[in-house]
C-alpha cells in the first residue's frame, strides 16, 4: 500500500461513519466489529494472559486482527477496565490520561479489588478480565460522600478498592501511585504506537477519548453495587438523590489521551432496570444534562443503551438533533431507527449469538434484511450487540463483513 | 382479609416492612406450608405485573429481596417441619461469567413457587456442576449466564454431563438476558427463559406438573 492509499482509506471511513451520524446516505453503510480481547489473543495465537500482561504481544494481535477483519471503526486502544482513580483526576488533565484505563500491570501494581485477571485470578486464556466492581461505600455513608464526593471518593473509597493504597500516605502507598504514573506512561506510549499503526491500515482514530456515567451508575458500578443502588432507591431515595446532584455538580469522568476530548463514551447500566418513575426522577434528567452539556461544548456523546431500552426510546428524541450515536445492545434496532429517524444515529443489529452458532449464509441473509429495512436515509451504523467471543467462527464474522459490502451499498 | 391474603397484597406491592411483620405474625398462627403458599401467590402477581410492564427490573430485584428477608424468618421452622417441594434445582452461573442479579431473582421465584434449589454460586466451572449433580441428584440442573461466551461455557458444561452419563437423569434449563432459541439448540438444553417468571412456568413443565 501507498503511503497515499492508507491515508485516502482513512478518508473514505471517516466520511462515511461522519455522514451517516449527520443522516446523509454515505457510500455504504458503515460497519463497527468490536472483536473482544479474546478473539484476538485467540486468532494471533496468544493466551489472554500473555495479550493483557505484554502491550507489545497486544498489539501485534490487535494489528493482525484488524488487518484480518477490516471494519471502518478502529479496534479499542483501550486494553483494561476502568480505574477508579482516573475519574478524581480530571482536573489534572497533564497526568489524567496516565489513569486512563486500569490495565494488567496496573491491577498488579495498585492490587484493586474491583476486577480480576487472566493468569492472575482467572486461568491463563480466560475470556477476558473480569470487572466485578464491589461495594466501597456503605448505605450509612450517603451523607459523608455528598458533603464532598471527591474528597470522600479520594480519601475513603480509593483506599478501599485498592489493597496497595490502603494506607494513605505510607510509602507502600505513595510507591504504589509513582509506580502505577510509571506504568500509565508506558501504556500511553503503547496506545500512541497503536494508533500510528492503526493509521497505516486505513483506520480513522474514530474511538471516544474520554468515559463517563450517569451517576447513579457511577454509584452502582464502583461504590454501592447495582443491588446495593436498587435498595437504596427504595430505602432512601432522598440520600441517592443528593448523592446523584452532587456528582452531577462536578461530573467524573476519565480521560484516554493527551488531546483534547473530542467524543466521550457513556455505557448505560441501570436503565433497563428501572421503573418510569425511577427513570425520569433518577436517570435520565441527568443524562440528558449529561448529553447535552457535552453537545453545547462540541463534544460528541457515544451512548451503550445497554439491556432493553424500548420503554425509554421516545424521551430520547428531547436531545438536540445529531448530538452523537445510539448504540443499543437488546433494543431491536429497526424499532429505534424507527423511532429515532433523522435525529439520532443508530448504531447495533446483529446479535453475537447469531454469529455464535449460524451457517455463514445464514448470517449473510439476516444481515441482508436487516439492512434492507434500516439502512434507507442514513443515521445507520451497522455493529454486533455485543463484542464478538473467542468462540466465534471466523468464517462468521467475515461473513457479516462481505454482507455489508455486498447489501449496505447506497450508490457505486 | 386473612392474614395470608394481606401478606399476598402486602408482599406484591413490595411493601417490605408490612410484608416482615405480617410473616412474623403468621409464623405463629399458620402451618408453613400455607405461608410458602402466600408467598408463591405473592410472586406470581408480581412476575405478571412484570410481564405486563407495570414493574420493572427494579421491583424484581426488590421482591427477591423481601422473599429473602422471608426465607430468613422461616429457616429455624424449615429445619423441623417439611414442606411438600416441586422438585430440586441445582443452579449456577456458568464459567467465565459473574452475573448473578438474575440468578437471584430466578433463585428466589423457584423456591417460592415450591422448588428446592441449590445455588452452587458463579463462576462455576463444567466439573463442578458434574460433582454436585452426582451430590444432589437434582430434577433439573439451571444453568446462568449473560455474556456471550457464556453460550460457549453452557456448552461445554452439557457436554460434561452427556460425557458423565448424567444427562439423561436431569432436566436442563438455561437462563439469561442474552439465551435464545439458537442458544438452547447450539447449547443442548431442554429449554431457556429470559425472565424469571417464565422460566419457573418452564421447570414445572419439564416435570411434568400441571399449574
Ligand atoms: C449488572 C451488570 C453487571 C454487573 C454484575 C453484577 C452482578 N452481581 O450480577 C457488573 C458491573 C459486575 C458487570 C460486569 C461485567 N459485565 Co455486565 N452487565 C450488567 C448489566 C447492566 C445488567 C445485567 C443484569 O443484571 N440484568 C438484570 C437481570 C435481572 O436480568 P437477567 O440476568 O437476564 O435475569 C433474568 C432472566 O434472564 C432470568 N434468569 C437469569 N438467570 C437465570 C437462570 C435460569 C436457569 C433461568 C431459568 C432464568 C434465569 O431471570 C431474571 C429475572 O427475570 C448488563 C446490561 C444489561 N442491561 O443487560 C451488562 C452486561 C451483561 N455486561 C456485560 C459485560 C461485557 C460485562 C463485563 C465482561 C465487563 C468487563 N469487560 O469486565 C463484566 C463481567 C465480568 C464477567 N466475566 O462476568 C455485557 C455482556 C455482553 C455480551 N453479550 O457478552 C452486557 C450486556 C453489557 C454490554 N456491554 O452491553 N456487569
């Protein structure tokens, strides 16, 4: 490949993602494939051990399996889960993106409690790490935490999640943070690396470059659990209601990379679970705020409208128009294309388990008619539910690859 | 009202404290076996307001609490008097997954309906679902799960028990947000539900109950 060649790909991506999140027919429909870090250890042959411990085994597996499986969405950068201790730091944007994402080495280093790992916890070539999050505020402590939640968050909650900082202060402690500064450093300069390699195969840096929750999720995933959270929604709602404000008064949010942020991802949790009446007292009033505060600075929202959103889809349509995509897990995306037509991008429709167990002409044709109802007008970003398994035939997911190709043409 | 119907009217709209005392009172004038009866009432309005959309997610992870909270009261009489049960259910979540919230929610509506179930947790991999089967000798063994790969452990945990000769003994139901009808035929159970409700329908219906 040309020099030029890659660089005009990239192009040719980005123009097509970018029309159809501003609903003009691009030249096909555009396609994510988030193949999950198992998929690739596997298909480069490498245990997820080796891929979560090794960035440069990690992206060697990461650059075949994008070579082998082109999408026009670049693979996640983001190899790990969420560190708790990236969100204190926004405010600190010369060091934050050092703890952007909690990786292998990291959870060595700082020992959290809230995930677990291959060839750690878990076998060598366990599917992935595991988020488990875990419940670092107790239900007595609402008061104390909306009094000031960053100074609560910083001085309470960390030392709890994190057995190497349990002591703040110690030098066990402060050795920990330097080391953990040191560690974010080398993987900053591996997503660096990543993303120039990336560029030399076509790919746009299209991913997100910052991660925030809605607070009452941020509350079910690192302080109270999501039982916990749904207890306390019946046992003390005024509690959780202030606790919600007062995140909102200065939203956390983790940052993935020196630059300014131009996208921030937002994954929904609680917003299946919840009934009309939690819903709009407890959720969505602040992810609106969320959405569009975020709008009114330039910054595109990606949203993970995880579980079944139908009952909510309607109130999405209050968000000023084209303020980012809709990705929807079990929401059936013809009813929310439906729904959400000529004002939000819909991202999603293929199902992993489809992939999981069907003929690859069976999956050709299911995609074929799914594109054939949605892709019409644009604002249609075909993308599996789900990341895509180890277990995933190959010949599968290639198969949904060739079906867009094939079906998602608007004009040649 | 009797005192059960209340605890049915009070259990159903998850009134959890009135529901408490009430069980507290019953516990005293009534046989256990009706107690679990209210319950099992109780649980069956609840899972049809879900099916129907009047509760949500929320409220069923509200209910499996307060039928908890019961259990927990009933547990000292459990051990001197026999209640008459449906059947046993050996549950878990598979390997590689540790969702439980809904393993919960479906533990909870089994044993109100009148199962036995044993929980072996999450988590759990293919040969320790084999060990216990030949421990507890289960009717049914309810296999959990929410990931995608989760499908794959399902798998491989039914094709342990055919490989121990223990398939043909029990009944298999797999369960969770993301099981399907390619799911069952790609895992080999004998069927799947994705709410809890449903999926109780389904267990007496494999043995053979009638409602
Ligand atoms: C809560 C949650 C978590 C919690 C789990 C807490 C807990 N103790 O369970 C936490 C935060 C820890 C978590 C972690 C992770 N999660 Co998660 N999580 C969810 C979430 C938001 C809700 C799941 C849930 O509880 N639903 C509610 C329950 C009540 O529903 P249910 O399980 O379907 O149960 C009902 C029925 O199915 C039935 N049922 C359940 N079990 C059984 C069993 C039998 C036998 C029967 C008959 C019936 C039955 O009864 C229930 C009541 O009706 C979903 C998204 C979503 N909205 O679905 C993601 C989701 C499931 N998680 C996901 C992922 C990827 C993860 C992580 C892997 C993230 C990571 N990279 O680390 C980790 C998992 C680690 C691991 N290996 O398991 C993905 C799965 C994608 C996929 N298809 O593979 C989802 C879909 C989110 C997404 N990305 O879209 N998660």
């Amino acid at each position: 490949m040309h020099y030029t060649d890659f660089e005009d790909i990239a192009e040719q991506r980005l123009r097509r993602i970018e029309a159809a999140i501003n609903f003009r027919e691009p030249d096909r429909v555009p396609l994510n494939l988030p193949l999950d870090f198992g998929f690739r250890a596997r298909w480069y042959g490498i245990t997820t051990y080796e891929f979560f411990f090794d960035y440069e085994k990690a992206k060697k597996a990461i650059i075949k399996t994008a070579t082998d499986f082109p999408t026009d969405f670049p693979p996640s950068t983001i190899i790990g889960s969420g560190l708790l201790i990236g969100f204190l730091l926004k405010d600190y944007p010369e060091i934050a993106p050092l703890f952007g994402a909690l990786t292998g080495p990291m959870h060595d280093i700082l020992r959290d409690k809230y995930t677990r790992w291959p060839g750690r916890e878990l076998s060598p070539n366990a599917g992935s790490f595991q988020f488990i999050g875990g419940e670092f505020m107790r239900a007595d402590e609402y008061d104390k935490f909306v009094e000031n939640p960053s100074e609560f968050m910083a001085e309470v909650v960390v030392p709890r999640a994190h057995q190497s900082l349990e002591r703040p202060g110690s030098a066990e402690a402060m050795a920990a943070l330097i080391r953990a500064a040191l560690e974010g450093l080398k993987y900053i300069k591996f997503t660096d690396s990543l993303i120039n390699e990336l560029a030399k195969l076509g790919y746009p840096s299209a991913n997100a470059t910052a991660l925030t929750l809605v607070p009452l999720d941020f509350l079910g995933d690192y302080l109270r659990t999501i039982p916990g959270v749904l207890l306390d929604l019946r046992r003390k709602p005024d509690k959780v209601k202030e606790a919600c404000d007062a995140l909102m008064k200065n939203l956390p949010y983790r940052t993935f990379t020196f630059k300014p942020i131009s996208s921030i991802m937002i994954p929904l949790h609680l917003n299946e679970y919840l009934s009309p009446k939690l819903y709009y007292e407890f959720y969505w009033p602040y992810l609106k705020n969320i959405i569009t505060s975020f709008y009114n600075r330039g910054i595109r929202c990606h949203v993970a409208f995880e579980g079944r959103h139908d009952a909510y889809l309607e109130s999405i349509l209050e968000l000023p128009k084209g303020w980012g995509v809709a990705f929807f897990e079990k929401t059936d995306v013809r009813k929310a294309k439906k729904i959400l037509e000529g004002h939000t991008c819909v991202m999603g429709g293929v199902p992993p388990t489809l992939l999981l167990n069907a003929t690859p002409s069976e999956v050709e044709e299911y995609v074929r008619k799914l594109l054939e109802e949605v892709m019409p007008g644009g604002g249609f970003i075909l993308a599996t539910s789900a990341p895509i398994p180890a277990e995933t035939p190959p010949e599968n997911v290639k198969s949904v690859i060739r079906a867009v190709e094939k079906y998602g043409v608007y004009r040649r | 009202m009797s005192l059960l119907d209340e605890i049915v009217s009070a259990f159903a709209d998850l009134d959890e404290e009135r529901t408490i005392n009430l069980v507290k009172e019953a516990l005293e004038k009534y046989p256990l076996n009706e107690i679990f009866d209210a319950c099992r009432r109780a649980t069956d309005i609840v899972g049809e307001r879900y099916e129907r959309g009047e509760y949500f997610l929320s409220e069923l992870v509200y209910a499996g609490h307060i039928f908890n909270r019961i259990l927990e009261l009933l547990l000292p009489r459990l051990e001197r008097e026999r209640v008459s049960i449906l059947g046993t259910i050996l549950l878990g979540t598979v390997e590689g997954d540790v969702h439980d919230i809904g393993k919960n929610i479906f533990k909870a509506f089994a044993e109100a309906a009148g199962f036995k179930v044993i929980d072996i947790g999450v988590d759990v991999p293919p040969q320790k679902f084999v060990e216990a089967v030949k421990e507890h000798k289960p009717d049914i063994v309810g296999l959990s799960g929410l990931l995608t790969l989760a499908i794959d452990s399902m798998k491989r945990t039914i094709d342990a028990l055919k490989a121990e000769g223990l398939r043909d003994k029990v009944k298999v139901i797999i369960g969770g947000g993301r099981v399907d009808e390619y799911a069952k035929n790609y895992t080999g159970a004998d069927a799947w539900a994705d709410s809890a409700t449903k999926g109780v329908k389904l267990c007496k219906e494999l043995l053979g109950i009638k409602e």
